[in-house]
C-alpha cells in the first residue's frame, strides 16, 4: 500500500517516514505527513527528525525494522 502526505500529496513515503509518524502522532495513526511536513507540523527541522529515527533505530524500535 503506497501513503502520500496529507498536506502537500507527495506520494510513496518510505518506512522511516511512516515510522517516525507513527512514534511521534501514534501507531493508531491513519493520516501521514512527508518529511518537510511533519517537521513544518511539529515546529522542527527535517534534520532533527532523522536523528531521532537514528536514535528509535539505535534503540530497536520496531517501527524501524
């Protein structure tokens, strides 16, 4: 199944990107943001976004399986 962003439509997000919203808006979460989006949406930058999927990685997060 292929998940484009609720709020610009860029479409096939990768699974970090869908991971990263699901640890951050909740694994119940059906409405996906890109990564500029999301970082837009919680007052970030994309940059701190992939660390923290580094660190959810480092950590053995399975979402980032």
């Amino acid at each position: 199944m292929k998940y484009e962003c609720v709020i610009c439509g860029t479409s096939d997000l990768d699974k970090d990107t869908l991971g990263v919203n699901k640890k951050l808006l909740g694994k119940k979460t059906t409405s996906f943001y890109c990564m500029d989006c999301l970082a837009d949406y919680l007052g970030c930058t994309v940059a701190d976004l992939l660390e923290k999927i580094q660190e959810f990685k480092d950590e053995g997060c399975t979402l980032f399986i």
